[in-house]
C-alpha cells in the first residue's frame, strides 16, 4: 500500500442540474489528495460503485425523500470497499464494507450507516444488488406493500433490471403467477429461461394490453412499478379487485423535460377497490436484517439468483455507464467496478 | 287509496348513453300500469329519490364496480318510499322502506337490499342522506380508509356536497384539523359557520395550492377526493409523509368527452410513501348497521348536522336535477321529492 499522502482521488462533482439526460457538462471530474483520517473515521478505497435509477433524482432540486446532492459535492452514491486507514473502533483495516461512499476512489467516513460485508459468502457486487438496497427494496416493496397471496397474479416492470428481476424471482418463491415487462426480446427469455418468471411482455414490440389480457386474464393482484408512464396505465386498466399498486420509481419520466404525465386510468383503484403506496427502502432500515438473512438463504439454496451487471470501467467510465440505466443496457444490478 | 289497477307508474328509462354531460335525449319517460306484487313481492309508492354523482357513471357502458344500467332499463336510483301492497312476510302495508327503486313513482320489489325506515325519528330524506349511503360513504371512506388521527389534518373536496360535508364533520368528531374544498364563497362559509371545518377553500377563486400551504402548513394526512381533475392533482403535491388519498369519486371527469386527466403529481405517493386508495360503500353492506347506529347517534345529539338539498318537483323533474349535482347547485344531499 501506497503511504495515504501520494494517493490521488478521482471523483464526480455534481456541477449543474441536468435538463432531461444528464450530460457531460453536469460533472465536474476532480483530483485531490486522499484526507487522512481523524479520531473516529476512517478511509475507504472504492472498489464497486451502485449505479441506480435513483441517481437521477437526486441530481434534481426540490422536495424529495432524500435532500438534492448540492452543486459542488461529490456526487451521492452507494459502494463497495475495503478500510485501508482506520481511527475508528468498529471498523479495521482490511475490512470490507459497503456504504454511500459516493462517486469517488477513496471516501472517508465515521461508520454512519456504513455494514461491513462478507465477501467470502458472496461477490462484492451483490451487496450492492440482490444482499444490498437492491434487495431489501424488492423484498419490503414486494412483501409489505404488495402482500401477493399464493396463486395470485404479479406483474412487475422494469423486471429485468437490478429492483425487477429480485421482485419476480420472490413472487415465485410466494407461489404467485408472476408476469415480467421488459424491453426487448433477449430480456424477456431471460426472465422466463433463467430467472422463473411465468411470462414476459416485450413493451418494445407488444401490445401490453393485450398480452396482460392473455396472461393475466383474471387481472393483475400485485403490480410492482419501476417505470411509470405508458406501462402504469395499462396495468391499471387490468387491475383485480383489491389490487395493491407498489410505486417504486418511474424511470420512465425520470429524464422528462416535459410534465411527468400522470396516470389516465387512475379510477381504476376506485372502481376495483386497490391501492397505489409508494415506497422508500430507507424506511425499513432497522428491519434490513431480517432481510438480509432470508435473501442470502435463497442464494445460498440456488433459489435466488443475483444477477449483476457489471462495466469494468474505472472512475471515468461513471457519466456514460449511468446512461445506460436509461437506454436499457443492463440486465440486473448495474455495477461500475473502478478497481479490482 | 287508490285500487293498483288505477295507478301510473310515471317512470324514467335509459334511451341512449350519453356523450358528455345527460341531454333529454338520453332518457324515455313512459307511463305504465303498476304492477300486482307476485308472491313474496311487495309494491313500494316512491316518495323521494337519492340524486348521486355515481349515477352518471351507471349510465357508461363498460366494466365498473357495478353492472351499467341497461339501455331501456328504468334508471337506477336509491329511493324512499312506503308499502302500499304487499305478499311478502317481512314488509307490511304502511312501512317506510329504503332501496334500490329506479327512478319511477311505483317499484315492485323482493326485499332484496331493502331496509325499514324510522320516518318518526329523522325525516325521510335523511336516509337517503346522512344515515342512507351518503353517510356510509363518508363513515367507511374516512375511517377505514383514511384513518385520521386527532391532530392530522384532513382536506375534503366536494366538501359542500352530500359526502364531503359528513367527511369533514366527522373528521371534526375525531379531533382532526379540517380543511373543505368547495366551489363559491357561500358554500365556504357554510362550511365553515355552520358545519364547523376550520377553513374552506374556494377553488373558483383561491389559488389552492397556496391555501394549502396556509392552512395545512406541514401537509395533508387524508385527503378524501370527490372530484378529481386538478384539485386532485394540487392536493397530492402537499401530502405528508404517510398521508392516504381516498378515492370516492371523481365529479369532474364524470362527463368529460376528453380522456380522463391522470393525476401528475402521483410520485409525491412515492416520495411520501403515501397510499391513494378507492373504496366502494357496497363492500361494507355488513356493517351499515354499525355506522349507522353512530351516525344515527351523532345526529340526535347535534354533533353532526344533515344537510339535504331537497327539490320538490316531482317525478319530471329528474333530468334537470340531475343537473344540479355536476353545476354545483345543490349543498349537501340532494333529494327529489316525488310525493308527499
């Protein structure tokens, strides 16, 4: 290991608020010296960077869930890493943890809501998927919020992404009927050839409606969202009676620089008595392990599987493979590895 | 009385479904014999008939929470009345009942959805009102699913009308700080002086979203949404975390010919982790006894107070009363009174 002082940290500053697709211009690419750390934190060499469709919004000003990244700071991000200095008591060089470390080579940190990881059990990468928030989102939206019952109906889209394909592969642990969107026809045998999944629908070349009708002729019990726009409202319009609509995200209007375009069919949730929630991992953070454990279980069984996608980019790569959350390129987790 | 064989049963059939807002041309008014009570039957003479928003969308072909009124079926309409025949055991001559009678002076019934009335204890129209569907609507939408806590505060639209006014009563009743959406400054302060919200807002004149954020400073816990449209829209942008939208209705879209404007601003459910869900009063048939012994209760001691808007202009007046719920005329329940 190179003395702390001759270690340079490339990062990604936020420099302006995008307009739709973020650009080039957005980022302000920086080199600065490693910070030593002081009494009670401690340095973590990046090793794997979570690329979310979550990102996005937090480049937006305005109210959300969680404050806007500010102009100038480095640009928010969950990672992977190992402590390489440490003044503090809990964590030890040599360890690997996960965290919000941010886009960034080296991060200093006081352990706030910083895990440690085992990656003897399990890649890094899938503490950033399927063991990490990926997971916990799928597992507590899934199960809180869409409670499917055994033989019911669940339609999840953005299903062959990092949120979709966890989501699809517990609703068939559940015993569901479970109906993936996805766009493109490789993603789609994916989903039904590798991952369980009872039938996928093609957005980029079916008719949705349609193929809900055929596959889901009953109606759909559980709807799962990760795209919003067009796909929300045909799935509304083939809702069961009691229906529970799991909001999620909605990548579809994330980069809109027109009105975000709000669900035609919304009386559907009155004329079938359901229910749109939107939810937010953060909120389930005190029952994480809980979890955890039950996920790492069906990996462990083979009854999971993780899939991650992962660019083997270094730093630089981070503006453009962000994109690729919005053209569809990934199938699974998007990872950016910046270091072995 | 007269014998039935002399009796005309003046009544209105669908003719055509409208386009849009109910033209005469939309409805045959015909004049029958009235009908013998088969065995097991009973012949109700109609004194007042319960006007609802839901008619219109009986009126629509297509899938709804309930069968569409059939083109030459006598309208469907909850109505008072009193025996005046009868070969049932459970219903006597003389006994005032309330039920599913159609828009007509005469109706054969089975008994089937049909309950014995007090007229001595609360005017016929209140059941038609406060203790008849309206105020199950108002009990079940905002305790089950709005479920205000004291302190909450709680925004209604159509606040003036035959629902929003017992929403927001009964939000009063359970300590909750209560906000009314109505149109026109006399309805306001209606709302306001004599039923007791704590402030009304004037949609034709107000600028909503900022009267939201005067009188609902740290955001809307329930809001219980009549009418849809943009009011539907700018009450979702000031939700609390946690907050639950009930969907009763949807007054405004009723009798649009454009397509039905979705919600925009739907992701503050997601960033708010709140629930938009809808409810049907008929799911709750098996505890109308419940609610309206309560109600029933709240009545007789003042706590809540009935407003019914009752037209007297017999039978023919039905297609332009009709009217009156969409232009916004009527305050509280409105009630055709066919007969003494």
């Amino acid at each position: 290991m190179s003395t702390l002082t001759e270690l340079t940290n490339h990062q990604f500053r936020l420099a302006a608020r995008p307009k739709g697709m973020p650009q080039h211009t957005d980022w302000e690419y920086r080199a600065e010296p490693v910070g030593e750390p002081g009494e009670g934190q401690f340095l973590v060499e990046v090793s794997h960077l979570s690329l979310d469709p979550a990102m996005r919004g937090w480049m937006n000003e305005g109210k959300s869930y969680i404050r806007p990244v500010r102009i100038g700071e480095v640009m928010r991000a969950g990672a992977i890493g190992k402590v390489i200095a440490s003044r503090h008591q809990d964590f030890a060089v040599g360890e690997h943890v996960s965290g919000m470390f941010g886009v960034q080579e080296y991060a200093l940190s006081d352990g706030r809501g910083v895990q440690r990881v085992d990656t003897g059990s399990a890649p890094p990468e899938s503490y950033l998927g399927a063991l990490g928030m990926t997971g916990m989102t799928a597992y507590f939206g899934l199960f809180d919020i869409g409670r499917p019952e055994p033989g019911q109906t669940v339609v999840v889209s953005g299903a062959a992404g990092a949120v979709g394909s966890v989501v699809g592969q517990l609703a068939k642990l559940k015993d569901c009927r479970v109906i993936g969107i996805a766009g493109g026809a490789e993603k789609c045998r994916l989903l039904v050839d590798e991952l369980g999944f009872d039938a996928a629908i093609d957005y980029k070349s079916d008719d949705v409606k349609q193929e809900l009708r055929t596959h889901a002729p009953d109606g759909v019990d559980v709807y799962f969202d990760n795209v919003g726009g067009d796909i929300l409202d045909t799935v509304l319009s083939r809702l069961a009676l009691g229906a529970r609509v799991v909001l999620c995200g909605a990548i579809s209007q994330y980069n809109n620089t027109d009105e975000v375009k709000g669900p035609a069919n919304y009386l559907s949730l009155l004329v079938n008595r359901a229910s749109m929630t939107g939810m937010v991992v953060f909120d389930y953070a005190d029952r994480y392990g809980e979890a955890a454990a039950e996920l790492a279980g069906w990996l462990a069984e083979g009854r999971l599987h993780a899939r991650e996608h992962v660019v083997e980019g270094g730093i630089d790569a981070f503006p453009e493979t962000l994109l690729d959350l919005f053209s569809g390129a990934n199938v699974g987790k998007l990872v950016l590895k910046i270091r072995d």
